[in-house]
C-alpha cells in the first residue's frame, strides 16, 4: 500500500449495533411491521405524520440511552491523532443518525463527523429553514424556536432526499489514498456507490465489517468481525504503522 496520508471514511449502522442500537437488517428492515421504507420518506410524512413523528420519537429517546462503544472512540482516536503523525486528512463520514461518534469524539478542534443522513438530534424547520438541537419529541408539533412555527420535522434524509455535504464527501474521495467502510452493508446509495469512486480516483480500499457486504467484492481487501474488535485493531495498526 502506497503511502498512506488522506483517510476516509464511511460508517454505517453495523458500529453502533454494540451499543445497543438495532441495525436496519437486524429487524429484517421493518419497524411496527411498517418497512424502514414505509416510515422514512417525505411522503409517509404527507400520508401520517403520526406516524412518522412515533417512528423518530421512539428512536431519539433510545440515543439518549446509549453510550459510545470500542470502535467509535477508536475512530476519534485516529481523528485526533493522525493529521499530527502523517500530514494528512481524515474524513468520518456517516450514515448513522446516532451521536455516538459526536459524542467519542467530543470537543476536538479541527475534527468532526458528517451526518450525511442527518441526525436525530436536530430538529428542522420547514418554514423558516432554521436547525435546532433537539431531544424533546416532535409529535406535539412544538413551535420552531427561530420563528415559532409549529413546522419542525426531524433533520434526517429520508429516502428520495438528497444526502447532505455531498460535495464536500466526493471532493475527499477524490483526495483519498484510503477508503474504509465499516459497519454498512451496501445497500444504499449513494453512500454504497463510495467505495467505487474511490477506487476509481485510486485509493487502497478496506472493508470492516461482521460479514461480506452487499459490495464486498469493490474492496481491495475485507476483515469480517465485530467492529468493537477490529476497529480498535487497525486504527493501533495505522498509528504505530
Ligand atoms: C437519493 C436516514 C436522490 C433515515 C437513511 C441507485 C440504485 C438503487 C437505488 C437508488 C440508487 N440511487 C438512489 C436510490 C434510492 C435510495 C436507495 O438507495 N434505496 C435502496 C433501498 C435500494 N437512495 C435514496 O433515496 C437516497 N437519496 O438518492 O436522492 C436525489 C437526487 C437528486 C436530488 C434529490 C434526490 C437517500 C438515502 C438515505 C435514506 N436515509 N437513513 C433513518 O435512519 O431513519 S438510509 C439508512 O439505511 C441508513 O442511514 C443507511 O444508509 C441504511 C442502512 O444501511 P446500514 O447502515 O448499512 O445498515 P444495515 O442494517 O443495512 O447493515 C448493517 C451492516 O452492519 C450489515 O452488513 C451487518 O453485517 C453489519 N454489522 C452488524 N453488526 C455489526 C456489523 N458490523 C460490525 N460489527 C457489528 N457488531
């Protein structure tokens, strides 16, 4: 492997699954028997914001109940540690709507995690367009603290959305000698589509995760097991390198 210096890198619900945060697959992608596809798009939130408003509801109190695990401070780790020892970048970026990573990192000045999906921790107003940290519930249609507005939905990517900071995400695979998925299993795009771009732009490319993705055979190499194992493994392996 050429020498390494810009990492990306991209997360999925498989990291937070040791945390006590059930993946999409786990429950066969259903929710109350509703598919997460049923439940996560703009136009469920049209037909039943009840619904809806439940849905997120019931999941950002079970972020309030968990707490980072191995794998997610092993990342901050390396995000804190590895500009200094190689001139280089990294960029976590996640599909996760968790703060699980926000919250291993903490306050570390210069590093941060993108939410490419959003976050249930943030409320979004959709008629003054102001974001707010949010932990309360959403159902009750509270005033939008900006312009009072009961017109808060939560801030997350539903299906048919475009992802944020795409940009920003594709600029860094154009940049990146290493691409390394962890936790996801390459179902959707398109976040699933990373790991061709950066190949392509000819990044070394790492697959982390408990058993051979969707898109598994993108990758230059795979190591199957569960991340709070073999995340800590190849950051202490990348830092000592
Ligand atoms: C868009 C927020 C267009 C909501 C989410 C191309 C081809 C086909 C379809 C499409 C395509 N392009 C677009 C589409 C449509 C769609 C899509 O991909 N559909 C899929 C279902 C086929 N994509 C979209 O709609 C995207 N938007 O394309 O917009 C556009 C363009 C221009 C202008 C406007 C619009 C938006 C997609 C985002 C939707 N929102 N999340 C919420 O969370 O409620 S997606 C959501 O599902 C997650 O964020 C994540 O992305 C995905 C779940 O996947 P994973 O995180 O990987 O979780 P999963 O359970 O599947 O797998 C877990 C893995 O972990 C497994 O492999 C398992 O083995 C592993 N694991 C388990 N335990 C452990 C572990 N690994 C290690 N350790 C362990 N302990």
């Amino acid at each position: 492997m050429e020498q390494v210096r810009n990492i990306v890198i991209l997360t999925g619900a498989g990291v937070s699954a040791e945390s006590g945060i059930g993946t999409f697959r786990d429950a066969g992608g259903l929710w109350e028997n509703h598919r997460v596809e049923d439940v996560a798009t703009p136009e469920a939130f049209a037909r039943d914001p009840d619904l809806v408003f439940r849905f997120y509801d019931m999941r950002r109190e079970q972020v309030l109940e968990v707490e980072p695990n191995a794998a997610h401070h092993a990342l901050a780790r390396l995000q804190r540690e590895w500009p200094a020892r190689s001139g280089g970048a990294v960029m976590l970026v996640t599909q996760n709507v968790d703060d699980l990573h926000d919250r291993a990192l903490g306050a570390s000045d210069g590093a941060e995690v993108i939410h490419m999906h959003g976050e249930h921790l943030s409320a979004w107003c959709t008629a003054c367009d102001a974001r707010t940290r949010w932990t309360a519930s959403l159902i009750d249609s509270p005033p939008c603290p900006s312009c009072g507005a009961p017109a808060l939905r939560p801030d997350i990517v539903w299906f048919g959305e475009m992802p944020y900071r795409m940009d920003e995400i594709f600029a860094a695979l154009e940049e990146a000698d290493l691409f390394v998925s962890i936790g996801t299993s390459g179902a959707v795009y398109p976040a699933a589509g990373f790991v061709r771009t950066a190949a392509d732009m000819g990044a070394h490319t790492l697959e982390l995760n408990l058993q051979p993705s969707q898109g598994t055979d993108w990758f230059d190499e795979a190591r199957h097991g569960p991340a709070t194992q073999t995340v800590p493994a190849w950051v202490e392996e990348m830092l000592q390198g």
